[in-house]
C-alpha cells in the first residue's frame, strides 16, 4: 500500500519570512547529507532563529492578520473539537419543523463522564463541502435546531456547551421569508431562562447576530487566534466607507481581537493556541478546551439555577458600558 500523502501546508501572507527560512534550513541538511559535511552548529543557530521569528509573528498579529488566521481552511472545526474532547457523543438532526441545517450540528454526548449537550456552527474543509455546510452561515432551521437541542439539555440537567465559528447568519432570501431575525431573537431570550450551565466558546470567527443566536452563556470563551464582532470587517468598511478595501482598517476600529474583548469586559478568558495557530497542533488545541471547559463547568455546577439565571443576567446587563470624554 502507497504511503499517504502529506498535505501541503496553506501558508498566510505574513508567514513567509518564516517559510523561507525554514527552506533554507532544510536544503543545508540536505547537501550537509549529501555531502557528508557537520553543519550541525549551524543548522541548530538557523532553527533557534526560525523559532524566535515565529514567536515574534504570531506574538504581534495585527486584528487583520488574527482574521486570517481565525479563517484558517484548516483551523479545528466544532465536529473536530467534539470528537477530540468528548468520551462519547451522537449528533441530533432536524429542527422537527421540515429542516436540518448542516451549517450548525449538535448532539448529546459525554465529557469526562458527565453527560452534556454540544452545538456549534460548522464549516466545510473544502469548496464542495463548504457549499454543504453554506460556509457556516446557518438558516432559521439551524437555530431552532440549536433551540430544540437546548431544551433537552434544560429538561434533563445536561450543561450546554455551544462552538461558535460563522461569519455572520444566512441573510438570503429563502432565510428572511423563513424568520431568521425571529428565530435568532428567541434564542437570545430562550437562553437567558435555561437553569443549566452555559458555556461559549468562540473557536474561529464570530460574526454577528450569526453568533449571538447560541452565544448567550454564564461564560464567553475565545481562542487567542480568534475573532468575534458585530460585522466582518470586509462589510463594516462598505458600509462606513462605500469601500471594501479598507477592511484593514475597520478591523482596527471594531476591537475584534480577544485581547481587545477583554480589556472591554466582554470576554472571560482567552484560551491560548498553539505557537502557529490551532491548525498548527490541534490535538494540543483540543486538550486546552477541554481543561477550561471542565474548570469552568466545576466552577458553574456549584450554583443552584436561580443564581446561574441572574448571574447571566447581570452579565449580560453589564456589557455596553462606556465613560464619553471631552476634547
């Protein structure tokens, strides 16, 4: 049987630098190789130089680089972050009104023994799949989907854990006529009112009202990489300056980055990512996840539901807060 082919890697813009030295690496071991020459000292001086570029990269990403790295074609999906983290789980389908969105997925499962409810937006991997799942822009049916499997997690006592990843709802036709401002607001409400912990993590990019339909929670997670706002910035930039190109600096101003999330008091931990990005190692991902979604359930679970509600009332009531200075 042939050997399986490696994928290539996708590279972003501002990872070339890195890309070549690495190159350059590769091809001196390999004529030290060929040549039978020691050029062990400076391979290890060239290696230490590719690490600390990497470290000097990925330390210092602009919001518009973040977007690209939380757009990854081959960052960890919500269905790759399930089957990493859960001992055990069964996807649930159907909306039980005629749908069954693709672009969000959810299920009963277990984590580390206890039973719990995931959901989450899900993107395709590729061109084909990627039209399947609508880009992760679910429909009215994917929300209530999302509803029903809540409800079940409220009425058995199962905590809720929702994978947030899209770059806004579907805004086509078929969605308005089929109520998707309705079926996002009733989540938003329904939510508030569930006695079973809720915990949000934004694993990729979080995008509008697309997000907030399962991003009602007693806490909001994001991975360093990610992003999370009230409009892309490719549509911010068209609509404040009938100009698409400056997306740059729209990203800039909407304080998208989790860093930026947390000084705002939006976010409640960032969870960090591998030196390269999730895709880059994301087993070593997964377990991250996992192990701040279990210290937060440990933490949440010690609160009877009255005082789960009104803490995730009070939060939410916090948000929006802001201080105006004169010139």
């Amino acid at each position: 049987m042939a050997a399986p082919v490696a994928k290539k890697p996708i590279l972003l813009e501002f990872e070339k630098p890195l890309v070549e030295l690495e190159e350059r690496i590769t091809q001196i071991r390999t004529l030290a190789a060929d040549n039978q020459v020691d050029v062990s000292g400076q391979i290890q001086q060239l290696e230490a130089r590719a690490a600390q570029l990497r470290r000097e990269i990925f330390s210092n990403l602009s919001p518009a680089q973040r977007i690209q790295v939380a757009r990854h074609p081959r960052r960890p999906s919500t269905l790759d972050y399930i089957q990493a983290i859960s001992d055990e789980w069964i996807e649930l389908h159907g909306d039980r009104n005629g749908s069954d969105d693709l672009a969000l997925v959810g299920g009963v499962g277990s984590l580390d023994g206890q039973p719990v409810v995931f959901l989450g937006h899900q993107k395709g991997r590729d061109t084909k799949d990627n039209v399947l799942r609508n880009f992760g822009m679910a429909s009215p049916g994917g929300y209530r989907k999302a509803l029903r499997l809540m409800e079940h997690a409220d009425r058995f006592g199962m905590p809720i854990l929702t994978f947030i990843d899209t770059p806004g709802a579907y805004a086509g036709v078929s969605a308005e006529e089929l109520g998707q401002g309705e079926a996002i607001a009733v989540n938003l409400r329904e939510m508030f009112r569930f006695s079973v912990p809720i915990l949000c993590t934004v694993i990729g990019e979080g995008g509008s009202g697309g997000a907030l339909g399962i991003g009602v929670g007693d806490r909001l997670l994001m991975f360093e990489h990610s992003v999370y706002t009230v409009a892309s910035p490719e549509a911010c930039a068209s609509i404040l300056w009938r100009d698409a190109g400056k997306a740059v600096q729209a990203a800039e101003a909407l304080k998208i980055t989790a860093r930026d999330l947390k000084q705002l008091g939006i976010l409640d931990e960032i969870i960090n990512e591998p030196l390269g990005g999730a895709h880059s190692a994301p087993l070593e991902t997964a377990q991250s996840l996992r192990q701040v979604l279990l210290r937060h359930l440990k933490d949440l679970k010690a609160l009877s539901p009255a005082q789960l509600r009104e803490q995730r009332y009070q939060k939410f009531r916090q948000l929006g807060v802001f201080l105006e200075t004169h010139a």
